[in-house]
C-alpha cells in the first residue's frame, strides 16, 4: 500500500485506470506504450528543431520546422491525454536515461550555438558536452547493478552529467560574448538607462536593424515585465554580461524538475534520470536565441512544484514572480486557479491568489506608480502592433504559406486570440475531467492524476497560443518542449511498488 497517509475510495476517473500487470517487463512496456510515444515524439521533435538557424530562414526550412513543431506541440498533450498507466519507479528511470542518452549521443555529433565570435571557448564547450556523454552512459547501469554500492556512488554520475551540461551554459556566454542581435544590444542600453536614474521604459533606443529587411517600422524599446529588467540590470552591474541571470534560470529549471519528480514520489535516481533528460535538450546552448525565456520556465517549473507538494504560498509567490517576466507567463492564471477549486484543498485557492498578487505587485508597483502609461505601452500595446513575421516558426505561417492568405489579412489579426481560447477550453476540459474530491484524503496516485490533468492543460495553453500568434520562434518553441518534460514524468503513475520512493507530501502551508 503506498505510505501517503489515511487511504480512502479512489474518487476520479484516473484513479480507476488498469492496476500495473505481473508478467514482467514486456506487460509492462505494453501499458507505457502512450509514455514511449509520447517521450518518442518528444525526442523527435527537440532533434529536429535542434537543426535551426536562425541566421537562415529559408520558406523549405520554415515549413518543415514549422510542421515538425506543430505536430510536437499538439501530439504530446493528445497523447498525455489518453495515458491511464502506471509502472515502477526502476522502469521509468529506465526509460528516461535512454532518451537522455540519445540526446547526449546527438548533442556530442553536434549542436546549434548562434553567434560565435570565440573559437577557443566553442572547443571547450564541446569538450564539456562530449565529457558528460560518458557520465550519463553509465548513470543508469551503475545505479542498477550497483545496489550495495553507497548511495552517493551512484547518484555521482547522474548529478555530475547534470553539473556539466548546466555549466556549459555558461561557457555560451564566452562562446558569444556580444551576440548581433536586437534583445541583446537593447538589454544592455536599458540597464545603462537604469543605472542613470531614468525610466527603461521611456526612454529611446538604438534601432539595430535599421535599413535592414529587419527593420520593421517601429521605434525600438524595452518590452518585457521588471522581473526581466531587473535581471538585465543586475547581471549587467555584477558581471557584466546581461544575460547571465538567465544561465542562472537554467540552474533553477534544474532544480525544480527535480522537486517536482519528488513531490510525485519519484526516487532520487528517478528525479536524477528526468532533470538530466530536460539538461540535454537539443536546444539547450541557444543561450543566445532562447535568452530570458528560462526566466519564466524557472518560475513555471517552481509553480507547479510547489503545487505538487501542496506549498500553496510558496506556489503563488512563483507564479507571481513568473507573471513579472514574460507576457505569455500570466495566461497559466485560468488553468491553475480552475484546478485549485477543482481540488478543493480548504484554502489552497486564497493562499495561492493572495500570495501571488503579493509578489507580483511588489515588483509591477514602482513601474506603475512611475510613467505607467509607458510600462503599458511597450509591454502590452507594443505587441498589438507588431506586425507578422512571414520567417515565424508556427502553426500559422505553415498555413499562411499553403493557404496563401496575406500577412494583414483577417486571419492573421484574430488567430492569436482564437489559439488562446482554444487552448483554455481544451485546459478546462482536461481539468474538468477529475471529479472534486471534497473532504475525501487523496491517495498517492490520485493526486498524480490531478497533478497530471494541471500539466497537460498547461502544456495546451502555450502549445496552441504560441503556433497561432504573428511573431513565434526558437525561444517558444524551447519553453514549451521544456515544459513537456514534466508531462513525461506524470503520464505514468506512480504505483505501489515504486522502490525506495518517497510519498507525496502531505498537505502544506
């Protein structure tokens, strides 16, 4: 019997799913087939995607990318959808250290970094990743067959395969010290701007692409919320370099996908397997091209760690934290607010609201109270007069180009909102799907299930808003395939017998 505490009937439809079966490993690898697909088209999709540049954005390229992602995008949380399975802690570990070999062996034939200007420091890069190969080749035999080996033994590969590979993050900042791109260059004006006492977003800045086919007719400005500012800022006064809070992002991402393999009861190696499967994404040195997006992802990745385990407070101060980065980070409001009150934990919802509004006005206050007008201008109504970008990597330009429709046509202006709205009905209906428990105590793997259910409707919000919005490229694209990491470690249940796993924490805050 699983140790979370008083059991009582199983009260969602999830917790009715197939009990896992006795005859070994082949049944066994029968009931995971939704998880092996959906971690197939995971690893199919972050390898092909791995191909871009974006220095060039041939229409070939384009369709192609665009398709790769798009069926990504939608197959993972269609294929989340239909899992009912469950199997042992050692399986799954199992099967992610053999996705995150296969991006290892990729990653050390070669990988996409933009903007090189370092030779010497891309030598050393590739070095580090090729040194992690190894590591993580022998992570999961060493912890199998290792059994009386010390605990700390056999955790080292997995934990030092992971310090690699989030180290040489940071070597792309010495790869590409001063990158030719436009968030760079107006990162580093604002926090200039800051440092002089003035407003970032009042003030004017350098048009990088003018006379370029770049140059797309606006006056240039800072658009993202403080959080992101602030980072810029403050990485750019201790270091130098702007970008070096989002490396730091990419530690926090690692450390929460970590938590939550815990929170679900997962073992350390499994918890290990899962961080290192996110730590060798194909994406992962687009340190340049993803840039402050792993802001966001961290204070996502933290969000539903903590809501998976049940530290309501501590959720919402990193949702709160998270809507001060990125635009696309509030929309996760809608979801997680309906599946707090589907859960019905007494003062889960209040908690979580009230310490959210708390941390996120903390930080919007000051903007707000000092030319607002402007904060709202480059944050909010700037995007609605972006116009579309005919090299975006999305569901939409895919159908632009084959359906011919123009780049200011009707389509093009009500498509964003229609893929918001398609992806919070599809969010809703998958939370709708878990009955309210009421005062019923949930057992270890229903609230697995309903920590699922939140995951996937997350996961379809940003998958359809970012494949129909005007402007979608690399950077979306990593968020979200990150994002779906989490998906593979809860399509599969933890079960009864699920070896020197933790139970799910108990109700906190």
């Amino acid at each position: 019997m699983s140790s979370a505490g008083p059991q009582a009937a199983p009260t969602s439809d999830d917790a009715r799913a197939p009990a896992l079966p006795r005859n070994g490993w082949v049944g066994q690898l029968i009931e995971l087939r939704w998880w092996l697909l959906s971690a197939l088209v995971y690893f199919g999709a972050m390898i092909h995607l791995e191909g871009i540049d974006p220095a060039r954005p041939e229409k070939v390229r384009l369709v192609k990318h665009a398709l790769v992602s798009a069926v990504g995008a939608f197959a993972l949380p269609l294929l989340g959808w239909l899992r009912r399975r469950y199997t042992t802690d050692k399986l799954l570990q199992l099967a992610l250290w053999v996705f995150a070999s296969l991006f290892m062996i990729s990653m050390s034939r070669g990988f996409v970094v933009s903007h090189i200007d370092d030779a010497g420091a891309m030598s050393v890069l590739r070095k580090l990743v090729k040194l992690a190969l190894p590591l993580t080749l022998i992570a999961w035999p060493l912890s199998h067959w290792g059994a009386r080996l010390p605990k700390a033994l056999r955790l080292a590969p997995w934990l030092c395969a992971i310090a690699l590979l989030l180290f040489a993050r940071q070597q792309v900042l010495a790869v590409s010290p001063d990158p030719r791109i436009d968030v760079f260059t107006l990162a580093r004006e604002a926090s200039t701007v800051f440092w002089r006492g003035e407003n970032p977003y009042a003030a004017d800045y350098s048009n990088y692409y003018v006379g370029t086919k770049l140059d797309l007719g606006y006056s240039p400005g800072y658009n993202y919320f403080p959080l992101v500012l602030l980072s810029n800022v403050l990485s750019h006064k201790l270091t130098g370099d702007v970008r070096a809070a989002y490396v730091l992002a990419e530690i926090l991402c690692a450390i929460f996908i970590w938590r939550f393999a815990r929170a679900l009861g997962w073992s350390l190696e499994t918890a290990c397997a899962l961080t290192l499967l996110w730590c060798t994404n194909s994406l992962s040195f687009q340190v340049v091209e993803k840039w402050n997006d792993s802001l966001p992802l961290a204070a996502t990745f933290a969000t539903v760690a903590f809501l998976a385990d049940r530290r309501w407070i501590a959720a919402g101060i990193a949702f709160g934290l998270g809507a001060c980065t990125k635009q696309y980070a509030p929309l996760a409001f809608f979801p997680i607010a309906l599946w707090l009150w589907r859960i019905r934990e007494p003062g889960s919802a209040k908690r979580f609201i009230v310490s959210a509004a708390c941390s996120a006005g903390v930080l919007f206050l000051p903007f707000l109270l000092n030319h607002g007008d402007w904060l709202i201008a480059r944050t909010l109504l700037h995007f609605s007069r972006t116009p579309f970008r005919d090299d975006s990597i999305s569901f939409l330009n895919l159908s632009r180009i084959f359906l011919g429709f123009g780049e200011k046509s009707f389509i093009i202006r009500v498509a964003p909102f229609a893929g918001l709205l398609g992806g919070l009905a599809v969010a809703a209906a998958a939370i709708l799907r878990m009955r309210p428990a009421g005062a019923v105590v949930l057992d270890a793997r229903d609230w697995h299930a309903r920590v699922h259910a939140l995951v996937l409707s997350l996961l379809c919000v940003w998958a359809a808003f970012f494949h129909t919005i005007k402007q979608s490229f690399l950077n979306y694209h990593y968020f979200y395939f990150s994002f779906g990491v989490l998906l593979l470690a809860s399509i599969v249940e933890r079960s009864d017998e699920a070896d020197g796993a933790r139970p799910p924490a108990a109700a906190a805050d």
